[in-house]
C-alpha cells in the first residue's frame, strides 16, 4: 500500500484498515507456526503496511493537537 493512497483514507477507514490488517497477520502468523504458510513474505508486507497506518495516525493526532 503507498502513502498517497493511506493519505487520501479518512481516520476512521484507517483504523479499520489497521484492525483488518492486524487479524490478517495473526492469521499468517498462526500459519506459519503450523507450518502451512505457503507465501512467508506477506507477513512482513502485512508489518510495513501496518507501520504506515501508524506513522499516519500518529501524523494526524499530532496535526490537530497543534490546532
């Protein structure tokens, strides 16, 4: 997912963007402890995507705190 698109999401899409992407990664998570993840590096595009919703997040409240 690129910032521009993560930009463009309201606060709310974002947070339940996050809260999809989080159980999705628990799922793979759970997976590969099964030993059946077949793709292991979606996990880690799962932890950046979620990062970015984070940094934006965070960019946001900080934006409206100096409001």
């Amino acid at each position: 997912m690129k910032m521009k698109e993560l930009t463009e999401l309201s606060t709310d899409e974002l947070l339940t963007k996050r809260r999809d992407l989080r159980q999705e990664r628990l799922h793979l998570r759970l997976q590969q402890q099964s030993g059946q993840l077949e793709q292991p590096s979606r996990l880690r595009l799962l932890r950046r995507d979620i990062a970015r919703i984070e940094m934006t997040l965070s960019h946001r409240a900080k934006q409206t705190a100096k409001e």
